[in-house]
C-alpha cells in the first residue's frame, strides 16, 4: 500500500496575506488580472547602497506589448518616483559609480542606445550614437568606459556592419546559403552576426570590439544578460563568457571564460580551456584579488549542476568552492567584505538566496520560501526581488543572517488586494523507487470543502525544469484556480532544485520514471483531498510537458477528460533533425539517432498513435524553432485522423513561449474553453 506522506508549506509572507481577505469588491484571479500585475525587472542597488533603481513594465493592450519605465527608490523603502517616463522602451538601468546618476537603454532616439539621467533632476542625455543597436552593456566600476553588446559581423566594424546589412536589404534575391549549423535559434532564423562586445572609453574614442573574429555570441543567445561580462580589477580588460565552438556549436555546450583588452591589442585569452563544459557569470571580489565564476563539469549538458568556481587573479589555479553542496547556482554576488558569496539557487520547489562561505564553501539559507532573483548587496543588508504563488515580484530586504526580513516595495499591492487566489499547499509523496517526490496543490478561489472541484493537472517542460513557489506569467495556477480548478503539479523525476542525481535520474528514460511520478502523484493528490474529483481531471503541458501529454495519450489513454498540448514533441526521431540544440536530445537520449537509435524508439510517442481516445486541444507557436510547429501539426494530423475531438491553435509569431499580450488572452480563453467544454459540460 503506498504511503503518502504530505506537509503545508508557509507560503504567505505577512505584507500580503490581506490578499486572501481583502475588500468584499473582489473577483476571481484571471488572465486579465496576471497581465495587468506590474513586472519589477533588472533592479541593482546603488554604490553606497542607500537606493535601489529598477525597471517597471506594464501591458498595453491596445499595442500588444508591454511598455517600460524606470523606477528609483530608497532601499529602506522611501522616496519611490518615477525616474523616466518616455513614450519609448527605457530598460536596464545601471548606476554610474558615483551614485549620481543612471546609464540605460532607449529607443527614444529611434534605435536602442545606451542614455543617462541624473538622479538629481534634468532631462535624460543620449551617450551612444552607434549606426547599430545597443543590445545591453555594463559601466566600468572606474567611470572610464562602457562594455556595449552590439550584433555584428564578425569581420565587419559596426559602420561595415550596417553598409552590409543595406546592401542585403537592397538585393532583389532574398535567399541565404549556409555552410554548417545553426541555421535557426530559438526563433530566428541565423544571419551570420554575432554579439559581440565593445569597449567605449567615455572620454571619447571610437568602439573597440574586443571579440573581433571570434566567431561567437557575447551575451550568449537566447536568454545571456551582461551578467556574462566583468571589468578586470586594473580597468584594462574585460573577462566574457562565450562559446567559441566552430561548427560544434549546435551539439556543444563548452562556453569559456576569456579575458580581453579594452584597446583590442591582443586577442581574448581563454581562462577555462580545460573545462570543456559550461563556464560562466564572472565575478570580482571587491579587493579585485579573486574571480568567482559558475562552472559545469558534464560537456554536452545543460542541465549539469553549477559550482562556484574561485582563482586567485589573474593567474592563480582554479578552485571549486562547492562541489559538496548539491544545488546549482543560477546568480551569484559578493558580500562587500569579500568573506561571503551570495547564491541563487533551486531548492525543494523553491528558488532560495543562500549565503556560501568564501573559506569553506558552506552553504546556509537566508531566504528559503518564494523564487529570489535579481540580488544586491545594500551596506549591511541585501536587497533582492521576491515572488511567490500568490504575489507577482516585489523588491526586499534582509540581513545577511536571514533576519529582519522587509519588503522595500509596494507595486502591486492594490492589484493583488482586488483579487481571490487560491491557496497553494506543497506536498510530498512516494514516487519512482519509493524515493520521495514533490509538487503543489492550488486550491480553487472561494474554496468549499463540501464541493467536487475538477482537477487541472499542470506538466512542466524541461524535463530539466520544476514548478515551484513561483508566480508565472504563462503557465500560472491561479489562472485555473480562478475558473474553479483544483490544481496539481508534480516535480517529477528529471526536475531541477532536489539534487543532481535526482535531475539526471531520467537520462534515457523520458516516458518512464517521469510517468510513474505523474500517476503516483496523482493518486496522491486525489487520496489527501477529497473535494478533488477524480472522475473529471485535464492534464495540461508544454515543451517536455507537452512531450508528456502525447506519451500520456498512448500509454494513459483512459485517465483524463481532455488534453492540453503546447509545443510539444510528438516524434522523438524526428524532433532530432528539427530542433537547432542537438545537444539536448543527444544528451538525454545518449546519443543521435543512427548511433543509438533506441534511445529515440523506446519511449516515442508516434508509435502509440493507435491508443489514442481522448479529445486534445493542440497549441504550438510558428516561429518556434526547438520545437518546430510540424511536431504540433503531426499531433493534430493524428488526431482527426482517428477522429477524436481536437482542435488546433496556431499562433505564427510565437516562439516557444506566448508572450504577446492579445495572444495571452486568447490562449487562456481557449484552453480554459477546452477544459470547461471536457470537465464541466456535455464534452460534446
């Protein structure tokens, strides 16, 4: 008889718990209200750590996009304006280092370019006049130059840039030749440019890319911030992130550290080349002393655990500070005293701030509950972002002992205050191997024990990935919570933040252990709540999420009253020769397809097609490129075929997330349309 052993998690955080009890004028959580929460990003805290500026984005839905401003405040809470307020896109606020003023990017002069405004007063003055856009950049602690991320050819200056680009606009002839791999990423369709930075000496001077030839991305693409970047301690260079791999790119996961003059006298020099897999983020001690990064072991390998990696600099050897703490850092800050590193890391389906001591590499918890991001060290006290199930972020303070928790902001306040949310609960059960699995329960809003909810059962991608204590805007519980859905999601075998030898459990066996999870946590959800209905339950995912919805059709045909597939996989051989990141796959199905072609067999949802029953909605984004859109349309194909009900949703200029504002919308009507039409209604 299996043993399910469940616990309440304290999720609320007392500032805005009066959400749950708030004025008798509220209404159900929806689309409408997740997209009109105000999205706190890129906040950094001043030199002398007495102010904290940060960028606010909005939705407008009558241009379809979300529009950001700059914010500034106290980090004691007080004295928060407006810092910009321009009809153009003003992100990425950096502070000068004299605290005087903030350096950003705008387009507001038609292209991005890096502005800066004085904290004091007056208007914003343009910095960069570059013929091409800025795409981010970092000041240098000394006040002397600017690191600027520019996409150019590799061989080309920025101006041999822009002529060249003309001159392809000009062609009568659209088509582009390629020699080798990526012809696409993410959701564009390869070019020939990199990313590559620059070195902008205020004073005056032209740009010196220091990358120049490299044929790599600084950032890197999609998702690298200038997080990747770090002014050497002599201002004299800089040392960059990059994966220079050649025509490896597409199976290759070996980024390296490299650091090059700001005067681009000699070539980058590679810091890391005997790793051959992920190095990144690299940070200075404030004595300038020591360099800090983050490090994979595993080539080939996305999802292998980060350690924080430390050498004396420039030339000491390199020493892994925690390689016996089994979590993997996402972000990294030092203390001001050099003492202490600051980490960001997944743990327990919470995304938690941890303090790692410099001299021994232990590990303790400052802040565990919520998803922490976007960490500044503020004199004594650190400021970071804070979210949680039932609070979108909002910017927070705490001792570096983890006491004295306040919360600096207020944004959202009002908005969460007109709303219900359901309670969110985090359980535990035995899954695969009697080994302990965890996952969520949101209740529905205006819970009645005495009712029968139907169940939404959410499916996260990755597989590399978890749901946790985190308000999303794509895929958020409280959406379903609010149209009267019990919620459960399941941290699966292969999910991130239990440890490393739980995230790699399901190398070769993706429709296996993960499976027996859902079903085991399933059952475990429906037998500790009883006012689940077990009889009418939807399973919904995307990405591996949705890869698992086409092996749930096959392998649990009966289960489910409808199906939700969003940019998921529904033939694994094919996928391969699909997607842009080969080493995915070929990470987790231990191979290629002619070299193990098993790997690709064993667990492939086509080769169940005949099991189907159970009507399915499919969704899938047209410039999608790492789960390609025919995936969806096979889904689909197969489907009607067999003449189950289905429908399908197409959105052509969507990636492999939603992200447009009307397109939102319209995803969540018809998914919740789906679910209500299947677990509500007559399911005709």
């Amino acid at each position: 008889m299996l043993r399910t052993a469940l616990y309440v998690s304290l999720l609320f955080l007392p500032a805005v718990a009066l959400a749950a009890t708030g004025p008798k004028d509220t209404h159900p959580f929806s689309v409408h209200d997740m997209l009109a929460m105000d999205r706190i990003q890129d906040q950094r805290v001043s030199p002398d750590g007495t102010r904290v500026a940060f960028a606010l984005s909005r939705t407008d839905l009558e241009e379809n996009k979300r529009r950001t401003d700059l914010w500034i405040c106290g980090t004691d809470g007080t004295g928060l304006r407006r810092l910009t307020s321009h009809e153009a896109a003003d992100s990425s606020p950096q502070f000068a280092p004299d605290g005087r003023s903030v350096y950003f990017l705008s387009t507001r002069s038609g292209s991005s370019q890096v502005w800066k405004i004085a904290l004091d007063g007056g208007e914003a003055e343009q910095v960069t006049r570059l013929a091409l856009d800025v795409d981010a950049f970092l000041p240098s602690p000394d006040g002397k130059h600017l690191a600027l991320a520019v996409s150019v050819f590799p061989d080309e200056t920025i101006e041999g840039t822009k002529k060249r680009l003309d001159e392809i606009e000009a062609r009568k002839a659209t088509g582009r030749t390629y020699d080798r791999l990526f012809v696409r990423h993410w959701d564009q369709w390869v070019d020939g440019r990199r990313s590559h930075l620059f070195a902008l000496a205020l004073g005056g001077g032209n740009p010196v890319d220091v990358m120049k030839a490299m044929d790599a991305d600084c950032p890197s693409k999609p998702f690298g911030g200038m997080e990747e970047v770090a002014f050497a301690p002599d201002g004299k260079s800089l040392v960059f992130a990059a994966r220079d791999a050649g025509r490896e790119e597409a199976w290759s996961t070996n980024f390296d550290l490299y650091a090059a003059p700001l005067d681009g006298s000699a070539p980058p020099r590679n810091l890391t080349g005997d790793n051959e897999a992920w190095d990144t983020q690299p940070s200075f001690s404030p004595d300038g002393k020591t360099l800090a990064w983050l490090a994979m072991r595993e080539p080939g390998y996305e999802a292998d655990r980060f350690r924080i990696v430390l050498r004396s600099w420039p030339d000491g050897a390199p020493r892994t500070l925690t390689e016996s703490w089994d979590r993997s850092p996402r972000e990294i800050v030092w203390a001001p005293d050099g003492k202490t590193i600051y980490a960001v890391a997944e743990n327990v389906g919470q995304v938690a701030l941890f303090a790692v001591e410099v001299a021994t590499g232990k590990a303790r918890a400052v802040v565990g509950r919520g998803t922490v991001g976007g960490v500044g060290a503020s004199g004594d006290r650190i400021v970071y972002g804070l979210n949680h199930l039932q609070s979108p972020v909002e910017l927070w303070s705490v001792r570096p002992d983890g006491s004295d928790a306040r919360q600096i902001t207020r944004i959202n306040a009002e908005k969460v205050a007109e709303v219900r949310m359901g309670e969110p609960e985090q359980f535990s059960f035995e899954g695969w191997n009697r080994e302990t699995v965890h996952g969520y329960v949101v209740k529905p809003v205006d819970f009645d024990p005495a009712r029968k909810y139907p169940v939404a059962f959410l499916i996260h991608g990755g597989p590399q990935g978890a749901f946790g204590n985190d308000f999303h805007y794509r895929w958020n519980p409280q959406a379903y919570a609010g149209a009267g859905y019990a919620v459960v999601m399941v941290d699966f075998h292969g999910s991130t933040g239990y440890g490393q030898k739980f995230t790699d459990s399901i190398q070769g066996d993706w429709g296996g252990k993960p499976l027996e999870d859902l079903q085991k946590g399933l059952a475990a959800a429906l037998a500790r709540y009883p006012w689940m209905d077990g009889d009418r339950v939807a399973a919904l995912g995307a990405s591996f999420g949705g890869y698992m919805i086409n092996w749930i059709a096959g392998r649990w045909p009966d289960r489910f009253r409808c199906l939700v597939v969003h940019d998921g996989n529904l033939d694994e051989r094919a996928a391969y020769f699909d997607t842009e990141e080969l080493w995915f796959p070929e990470r987790d199905h231990m191979g290629t397809p002619w070299s193990n072609p098993d790997g690709y067999g064993k667990q492939n949802p086509v080769d169940l097609v005949q099991n189907w029953k159970t009507p399915i909605l499919v969704i899938h984004g047209g410039k999608d490129y790492r789960v390609v859109d025919t995936q969806g349309i096979m889904t689909f194909t197969a489907a009607q075929r067999l003449g189950i009900p289905s429908r399908f949703l197409h959105f052509p200029d969507e990636n492999h997330w939603v992200l447009k504002p009307a397109n939102s919308i319209l995803w969540h009507d018809t998914v919740l349309g789906w679910l209500d039409r299947w677990t509500k209604g007559e399911g005709k």
